[in-house]
C-alpha cells in the first residue's frame, strides 16, 4: 500500500484530474475562439461605423430609424410618426408657411414708408445674415430630432419651456389668423353678386361723410344724388374728410365695431358662421396629418402666383399704375441712415418667415433624416422674399390707377394690414370692369395665403401634443386631437367675432449651440447632410444673428407706443391684459426651467446647479460663448 501510495494517486483519481484538465484545455480553447471572433466582429462594426453614416448619438431616445444615403426609400423612414410623401411636399408647405398674409399687406407698405427700393437694401442684408441662417437651424433641429417643438427639448430637457412658449405663441397666431381668414371668406361670398355692396354711398349704413369713386347709378333717388353731390364737393374741399364706401362698409357692417373695448356687443353671425367654414376647412386639410396636407398645399400654395399673376398683368395695363410702382420702388437713399429702417427690415425678415413658432421645426420634424435641409432653407427662404417684392407691384399698381381716378398723391390710398386688403384695395376693385371677378380672385387668394400658414400652425400644435404623450392610442387617433384643438381653436376664436375689433429665437440659439456644444451641433449636421455646415452660417450662428436679434428686442422695447385704433385710445385694463399676453410665451421658459430643476436628483438646489456647470464645462468653448 506504501508503495501504491507513493506511486501517486489511483488510477480513478487519475482519469478524474486528467479529465478535469481536458475541459479545462476545451474551455480555453472555446475561450480563445470567442475572443477570436469578437476581435473579427469588432473590426468588422469599426470598418462599418467608419465607412457609413453614424446614427445620431441619441437616435434611440428621439426614436429615429436608420437610413443610408442614396438607398430608395419604398415606405416611411419613421414608421411611427410617418414623413412627408415627397420633398415637394415639404418645400411648398413650408413656402405655404412662410408666404401668408403679411407679404401682401405688410411689406409693400413698408417699402415705401421706408425709402422705396432704398429698403431693399437693409431687407435683403438681414436676409442673408439673419432670415436664411436661423432658418437652416430650425429646420436642421427638427430634422435631426424628428419631433415636434416639444420633443425636440429631450436634448436639454430644462429648455422645455422654449417648445411651450413656441405653443403659446402659435395658439394666439392661429387664433386670430383664422378670425381674418373667416374675414376673407365673408368677402369672398359677398363678392358673388353682380354689384360688390361697398361700391357706392346709398345703403343704411352708410353716413353723409361717405363718398365714393364711382358714381351713384342713374336711378338712385334724389336724397342719394344729393348726398353724393355734397360728398363730393367736400370731397374736393377737404380730402382729409373724405370717408370710402368700403371703409364704412368695414367698420359700420362687416365688423360693426362697439364705442368701447369693454362693450362686446352682440356676436356678428354672419362672420361666427365664416369662422366655423375656415375651422372645418383647416381641419379637413388636416385630417391625416402632412399625408392630407402634404397633398392640398399643390393647390393652396401654388394658386396664389397665379392670381397675383393676373392681377399685375391687369394692374399695369390701368392708367396710373406706372406712378403706382415708381412710388413703391423710387429710392431714397438718406432713409437707409435711420436705425428705424434697418429695424422694420430685420423684423420683416424675422415674423414673415415665422421663426421660433414652432412650425419650422415641425415640418422638418416629417423630414428624411439625409435629406437636404441646406438646399431647402435658401430655396424657402428666397421665395419668401422674392413673393414680397413681387405682391408690392400688384399692390401698388392697383392703388396708382385709384390715386389716378381720385387725383391725389398715392400716399394718399396707400395703406398696409387689414386696411389695405379689406378697404383700399376692395375700393380700387370697384373701378375695374367685371368688378365681382377680380374681388373673387384677390380673397380666395387671401383665403389660400391664409390657409397655408394655419395649416402649419394648427399641425405645431396637434405635433407637439401627439408627440409628448407618445402613447399608440394617441398615435392611431391623431386625428381626434386635430377635431378637438380645430374644436377649442374655434370656440377661442368666438369673442373676435362680436363687436369688439379684432423672442424665442435668441434661446433656439443659446440651446443648440451652448447647451450640445456649437462643434458637436455641427458635426450632427455634418452626419445628417453629409457635409458641414458652410463657415458663413457658422459664424451666423455664433455671433451676426444674435447681435441681430437683441437688436432687434431692443428696437422694440425702444419703438414701442400704446396702441390705438383711429382715434380711440385703448384703456389701461385691456394694454395690461395686451402685455400678460406678450409675456405669457416667454414667462414659460424660466418656470419650467426652475420645475425641472426642481424635479431633478440631488439634496439641495446648489448641488443640481453644480451639476449643470460640470455639464457645460464639457465643452470649454460652449461655456465661453454663453457668458
């Protein structure tokens, strides 16, 4: 037994232990295969992230689908949220957007206020180093993110309350938008007659200060011949009294307007029931999101050039329409010294691209992840401006053959906002032959002008609301919550139908450049364009457009007087209400802010705010920039 002991072990023992170190032998070698091909999938994944285009860095928090430049796309990139059918889709709704009521009655007004061709100039300046850049970053945010203007904040959720003040702000915008668009239906239908009712001074509502510029027909009664005869010596007299058919047809019956702001007076039905069409318009154009609306802006946003085509090829035929035109374009070149113009020039560019509305960031959200937002925002963005200068020659044609026929300065019918669309031009239809045809054509251009914009504004808000609960059920019933914003959107609207008459930007700007870093948001650029960001928009980004855009806060709080209207002045009341309105989008971005922080992990307020100095310190440069 000795000896067998020290032999070593048995022979059992020993075919276990030589057992034991087969397996152990076998792992090793199963070990060393595993490592083996990790090692080949690792450099297969490196040579794969280094040859294709990366995801973004935080896809699977905003849900984004892969995509490869160049691949034929055969359905929607997102199947969840779904994209437009087509890029033209896109660009003409948000050409539709962009172009809306205020490039008809508000630029050409402001041209000729402000030096005729000489406000070209500071306009198209601030369009180059304002309106394109910021119009590049919207779009470029909300491809990249592909959400809504509150979705879009998961990349600093403490900045929230930027997308909740971008829904106030399309929320008063949309409602009162479509208060206009209902005014322009109620024209529209008034216009299908053989004789537009504000043509002459012979109806109930007219007062004896009314004087018309066609003469009253030959079977009028005596006592309208001979207010018509006294109105006109008056007029001759004093044309500072003079008083058009269409402006009392305005004030006296279309809106009725009460003695007092505080006097709501009783609801206009007629214009109660043009503001459920536009409603039920809008949300039928809506009813299955860009599928629906990607398809009506064909029409709502092409038609427009074609009635603004046959207007100017009428226009200018009319005698007086030269002098009309050399008044809108005649430089004068010592107004481009006063900061006043420069100021009327960056705000136009400003809202009539409707920056920081929202609106940009969610059509872009409908995008291709690869699609070319670069190409489209200089495209947009030049249409817009180009359709201003364009709609001053149909303006200002029309109004040189009135200013003709009345024999006065063209200063003298000039007019911008509701006042030139719902009273001098309506007054200068009237001298046209087939007078009814051309009111017909320039509303329901009105009515498409308005249309493409509050699509956009109503889809912001449906967006932002579908994409924040994120549920299915919200998701498969989008369209129950475009019925019931359209629902609350027309009930809001209700009081504007009754006697009663009728600065995000720079923080867009903070967010995606400071907040991610300006050289990380351009290499997500980069990654989504497959080129970067050209050096003229980057230093825009980072320096011309925010000087431009406190300029022009600044301008504002400068500029600003107490509103009236005519010769009413506005009571303190109803200014204080006007002002918790302005503040009411901007009150949003520093309560959320103090909510999330609030909200946020840590035992006191000073260590969150350690945090987010360490969050900034990442990026020395961003931090460098925000202070």
């Amino acid at each position: 037994m000795e000896e067998v002991s020290r032999e070593g072990p048995s022979d059992a023992s020993r075919w276990s232990d030589e057992g034991r170190g087969e397996r152990r032998g076998e792992a090793r070698n199963q070990d060393d295969k595993t490592k083996c091909l990790s090692a080949v999938l690792k450099a297969l994944i490196s040579l794969y992230i280094q040859s294709a285009p990366m995801r973004p860095p935080y896809a699977r928090l905003w849900g984004r689908g892969d995509t490869v430049p160049g691949e034929p796309a055969k359905k929607d990139e997102n199947s969840r949220r779904g994209n437009w059918g087509n890029q033209i889709e896109f660009v003409l709704t948000s050409v539709g957007y962009a172009v809306g009521l205020g490039n008809v009655w508000r630029f050409p007004y402001l041209c000729y206020r402000n030096g005729g061709g000489a406000f070209m100039l500071p306009y198209f300046i601030m369009l180059v180093f304002c309106g394109i850049p910021l119009f590049f970053l919207e779009l470029s945010f909300g491809q990249f993110a592909s959400q809504g203007c509150l979705g879009v904040w998961k990349i600093s959720p403490m900045f929230k309350g930027v997308g909740y003040g971008m829904m106030v702000v399309s929320t008063y915008i949309g409602i009162y938008y479509n208060v206009v668009i209902c005014i322009a239906f109620y024209y529209f239908f008034m216009s299908m007659t053989k004789l537009l009712p504000w043509t002459y001074c012979n109806n109930p509502w007219n007062t004896p200060d009314c004087s018309g510029v066609v003469s009253s027909p030959l079977n009028a009664t005596l006592a309208n011949a001979t207010t018509s005869l006294v109105a006109g010596v008056t007029e001759v007299v004093n044309r500072t009294k003079r008083t058009s058919p269409s402006e009392e047809y305005w004030k006296h019956y279309v809106l009725n307007i009460s003695d007092d702001i505080g006097n709501f007076g009783e609801v206009r039905m007629p214009i109660l029931g043009c503001l459920a069409i536009s409603w039920f318009v809008v949300f039928l154009c809506l009813i299955r999101g860009v599928k629906s609306s990607g398809k009506v802006v064909y029409f709502t946003a092409t038609f427009p050039y074609v009635v603004l085509t046959i207007l100017f090829i009428r226009g200018i035929t009319l005698d007086g329409a030269i002098n009309g035109i050399k008044y809108y374009l005649t430089p004068q070149w010592q107004k481009v010294l006063d900061a006043k113009v420069w100021g009327d020039a960056a705000s136009q560019i400003f809202y009539s691209l409707g920056c920081a509305w929202g609106g940009l960031i969610t059509m872009a959200s409908y995008n291709k992840f690869h699609n070319n937002c670069f190409r489209d925002s200089i495209i947009i963005s030049i249409t817009n401006c180009a359709t201003s200068v364009y709609a001053g020659f149909v303006i200002f044609s029309i109004l040189g053959f009135m200013a003709h026929n009345l024999n006065v300065p063209v200063s003298e019918v000039a007019d911008h906002g509701p006042g030139l669309a719902f009273v001098a031009y309506p007054e200068a239809l009237t001298l046209l032959p087939i007078s009814p045809l051309w009111s017909l054509l320039f509303f329901f251009m009105l009515i498409l002008l308005g249309l493409g914009t509050q699509f956009c504004l109503l889809e912001t808000l449906v967006t932002a609301i579908v994409d924040e609960i994120g549920t299915d059920w919200i998701i498969r019933n989008k369209t129950v919550v475009t019925l019931s914003v359209a629902i609350v959107g027309f009930l809001l609207g209700v009081p504007l139908t009754t006697q009663v008459s009728p600065k995000h930007m720079w923080i867009i700007i903070k967010s995606c450049l400071c907040i991610t870093g300006h050289r990380n948001y351009f290499k997500d650029v980069e990654m989504m364009l497959g080129f970067p960001p050209p050096l003229f928009f980057k230093v825009c980004w980072r320096f011309i457009s925010p000087v431009i855009i406190s300029f022009i806060l600044i301008f504002t709080v400068i500029q600003y007087k107490p509103i009236t209207y005519n010769d009413y002045v506005y009571p303190g009341w109803s200014l204080a209400i006007g002002f918790c309105m302005a503040m009411s989008s901007v009150i949003c971005i520093p309560i959320y802010a103090l909510y999330k922080i609030s909200r946020s992990p840590g035992a006191t307020f000073r260590e969150v705010q350690y945090q987010l100095q360490l969050f900034l310190l990442i990026d020395r440069d961003s931090l460098a920039f925000l202070l």
